[in-house]
C-alpha cells in the first residue's frame, strides 16, 4: 500500500517491515491485521486493516508513529524480544 501524508510518501513496498500482529479471529468481519514499518529515513507507520466489525471498518490505512508509540506498539502486541532490540535502542538494566 501507498499513501501520502502531510506531503510525504509511504510505502509498505519500500518500508522495512519490523514486524507482525493479527487478532486470529477466524471470522471474517471481526479479522484485524496490523504490520509495522521503518521507512529509511526513520519514520515509523503501522498498515492495518480490517473486516467491518474492528477499528478499520472494512478497509486498510497507515498511521504514522514516533518511536515511542512503535516500541509501545511492538510490547502490547508481544512482539519477540529480539526483534525489538533489533529495532529500537535499548539499554541493559
């Protein structure tokens, strides 16, 4: 998917996808997916869609994230370990 926000391009073709969510809902209307990506100059969006019954009322778009809201993002949906210290700075505590 490509978009055009605030004058800019995103593109789920070019974006480094960081990682994957789906609700594993088995009825179509209430399926949701969400994929997270990192354009290459540091920008963070997630694509979603969904039947008509999720937050996407049947249709796809892109949402911008700052890091933050990326890092949150990959924790609330239990994204592996590893692959959020692959994709975000992390400190050892």
């Amino acid at each position: 998917m490509k978009t055009v926000i605030d004058k800019k391009t995103y593109n789920t073709e070019t974006a480094v996808l960081i990682a994957e969510w789906n609700n594993e809902m088995c009825r179509n209307d209430l399926q949701a997916e969400e994929v997270l990506y990192r354009t290459k100059k540091g920008q963070y969006f997630v694509c979603g869609s969904g039947g008509p019954l999720t937050i996407y009322d049947g249709s796809t778009e892109i949402r911008l994230m700052s890091p933050e809201e990326a890092y949150d993002w990959c924790k609330t949906c239990e994204i592996n370990a590893n692959i959020i210290k692959a994709n975000f700075e992390i400190e050892e505590g």
